[in-house]
C-alpha cells in the first residue's frame, strides 16, 4: 500500500491513468471491472479499462455538508441510497445524523438523477465473485472513495482494489481497511488540494463522462471471442483455446504440459489479453498421455506439438498474420526453444518461466528468437542451468529470478506478475 516513486504534477488524467494502469497491472486481478468516481475519476479509469482490457462503469456518489461549515465533507451518500457518514466530523461540530436529513434526501435525489444520465436504462454490471478496481483521480479525505468501496462491498466480489493517482495521508489512513490492496502512485507530504497535483485538471461535464462510458463500457467482455482449438499432430489431436481481444497487436502461444486452464495459466493470459495479445493457451500432452503419467516427453517432441500449434495460427484468419511470441511454463519450457529453433520465421520472441530450459540443449544454436529466462526461487543449481542455457544462446536476452513455486502456489498475484514481466519482453521484441 505504500507509495511508489513518480514525478508530479501529472500533465493530465489520461497521463496519470496511463501510469495507474502499469501499477496495477499485476495487483487488478482476474477479468477485472474497473469501477470510476465521476467525473475526474472517469477518465483515469477510461484509460485503466482501456489498458487492462476491462469493462468500466461508474459508482455515482454526492457529498453531503452544510452551508454553514463550508468545505467540510460530512458524508456520503452512494447511488444505492446507503449514506456514509463521517462521524469524527460529526462529533467534533456537534451535529447529530439527524441535522443531516434534508441534505441527504437532496443528495439521494442527485445521485439518481446522475445515474440515469451516465447509465440510462442500464443497470451496473454484476460485481459479485468478480474482481474490482475502483479508482478516482485522487483523494483528498477519502470520503468518496470509502463511501464507493463499500457500495462495492454490498455487491460481493471477489476482491476490492483501489487505485488512486495521488491522495493525502489522511485519505490513506481512512481507506486502509475498506480495500484489499491499495496503489497509491503518490502520497505527497503537503496536500493542499488535489487540482495542485495536475498541470491540466480541467472540468468535465456528464455528456464527456457519458461518451467515455459508452466507449468503455464492454471492453473485455463482449470485445473478446472465443474458440476451441484442436491442433492436429502426428495422428493425434492436442487441445486448446484461443481468446482474441477487439485489437490485437500479437499472438501469444501459452504452451504446458497438460492443464492449460488452471488459475496460474489464466491470471498470465488474462494479463498478456489486457496487454493486447491474443492468447493460445495449449495442453502439449493429450489427455491419453496425461493419464498415463507420460509428462516426460522429449523437448523435440514438445517443441514439433508446438510447432503445429503455431502453424494452426497461421491458418486461423483472426490471427494468421499477427506476429507470434512462444511462453513456456514447467515441463513445457524447453519445448518453446525448440519450436523457436524449428520455426525461425514464425517465431518473434520466447518466455520460458520455470522448468530445466537446459534440456533444450540440441536447439539452442538454432534458435533465433529473444528470449527472456524466468528462474523460479533462487536454487543455484536451476540458476546456473539457466545461465548456462542463455550462454548458448546467441540472440538477445535476458535472466530473472521471479517467485519459486511455493509462493505461486499461495500468491495469484505472483502469477499476474509473471504475465507482466512476459507482456514486456514481447512488447518490445513481437
């Protein structure tokens, strides 16, 4: 939760969702909602939906005071007509709730008006089991942001993220417990006012927050299609699915031994789909082989089951000229160097995360694709294995530890973190 290094003022919302969506990457979740505090908070979420690939709605909330303590926010009241109340405020004026009650009832009234105007007829998406990211352009008491949480809160998700471009200590104080995680791209020791933080933080009214809903709306939802796979291979066929998001800059082949849609498999593909990057999750074993406990087969053999994978993306018209990037995981990891060394082509960039890469050795000369190494823990036998590998090699590199499988098996976001780091190295090589 702790704040991360950035240079301030932001030039602007969309600089500061930009920068927001690359730290919240690999903390989002699975297929996440992005939820938005207008107005200013729409257009930072507008380019979090935008860059991690997920649907974007609103929570419409209004601030309730009095005229006689100006500037003083005293509560909330959300959408769903629940009210928030500040109740330090409260008792340090000496105000019961009671005094509040025509103001509320003003802002239940503004609230609905606000949300026909940003939604229509349209309900907001279904929350529950789902992760959500709830974000505004920043928080000064946090009284809107909480009030916001714990409308999403009443909806159950799965988990609650919130992230905020810049916010004060005392915001951060109060949203400690209303979140399961916070990113905080700043948390400046002086506050003030939040349009201090921004060079342009001009105003919006409802018909830009509309547009930018109605553009954002069903973005990784209705955006992206489906379809069962079945690459054929020396008589046998292999299985597999193929997600493609509404724009796609590449095709990603994520190939293991068997159980392609295990969560691990699915955070990394969620993650490289926001990035982009059309996905093939593929078993390189059939389910005949699986049961027979044969997860040993040979690189060459791995890497010619891949190999007719790609070829299968080449006859598939979505995806047939996207450029291709080969990532790896466990026992299929020696498998995509060899695909890489039999289709030099076809091939643009290789992840191999875990597994002994080593074994790959008869194809490492031929290989001609980057390639990044992923070293699960920090074994120095599996590390100077991997070093070994990425010395044979003679195409751009690079080696890394990443968390062993302990702590993937304990913490998903590890596995998120893994899809980020692959998302960067095709970024730059596909």
């Amino acid at each position: 939760m702790s704040p991360l290094p950035v240079s301030l003022p932001f030039p602007d919302r969309t600089v500061a969702g930009h920068r927001l969506a690359e730290r919240l990457r690999t903390v989002a979740g699975t297929a996440p909602v992005v939820i938005a505090l207008p107005r200013g908070g729409v257009v930072v979420g507008a380019e979090l939906a935008r860059r991690l690939h997920a649907p974007l709605d609103v929570a419409v909330v209004a601030r309730i005071g009095l005229p006689e303590y100006p500037g003083v926010e005293l509560g909330a009241v959300t959408e769903d007509g629940h009210v928030c109340y500040d109740d330090a405020a409260l008792a340090r004026l000496r105000l019961s709730r009671n005094r509040l009650s025509d103001v509320v009832a003003e802002a239940r009234s503004g609230t609905e008006r606000r949300r026909r105007a940003y939604r229509g007829s349209r309900t907001m998406p279904r929350l529950a089991g789902r992760d959500v990211v709830v974000v505004d352009d920043g928080a000064a008491t946090g009284g809107t942001a909480r009030a916001a949480l714990r409308m999403v809160r009443r909806q159950r998700p799965a988990r609650v993220v919130l992230g905020l471009p810049v916010a004060s200590d005392t915001a951060m104080e109060n949203l400690r417990a209303e979140a399961d995680h916070i990113v905080a791209l700043a948390v400046p020791d002086h506050f003030h006012s939040l349009e201090r933080w921004y060079r342009d933080f001009g105003e919006l009214d409802d018909g830009q927050v509309s547009a930018l809903l109605a553009e954002h709306r069903d973005l990784g939802e209705a955006g992206d299609s489906r379809h069962r796979a079945r690459v054929p291979v020396g008589g046998a066929e292999l299985d597999g699915d193929l997600v493609v998001p509404s724009v796609v800059r590449g095709t990603v082949v994520l190939a293991s031994g068997h159980g392609r849609l295990t969560p691990h498999n699915q955070a990394i593909g969620t993650v490289l789909r926001a990035a982009g990057y059309a996905t093939l999750l593929l078993d390189l074993l059939t389910p005949v082989e699986t049961g027979a406990e044969r997860a040993e087969a040979a690189p060459g053999v791995l890497g010619e089951r891949l190999a007719a994978g790609v070829r299968w993306l080449r006859r598939t018209p979505t995806v047939a000229d996207a450029p291709v990037g080969l990532l790896g995981t466990g026992k299929a990891a020696p498998g995509v160097l060899d695909a890489a060394a039999r289709l030099p082509d076809d091939v643009s960039a290789v992840v191999t995360h875990g597994g002994r890469v080593d074994l790959a050795e008869d194809a490492l000369s031929r290989v001609r694709a980057p390639t990044l190494v992923l070293v699960q823990g920090a074994d120095s036998f599996v590390r100077e294995l991997a070093e070994w590998t990425v010395g044979r090699l003679s195409v751009p590199t690079d080696l890394e530890v990443v968390a062993g499988a302990e702590q993937l098996l304990h913490q998903p976001e590890e596995w998120r973190r893994v899809g980020v780091r692959a998302a960067e190295w095709f970024d730059r090589h596909l």
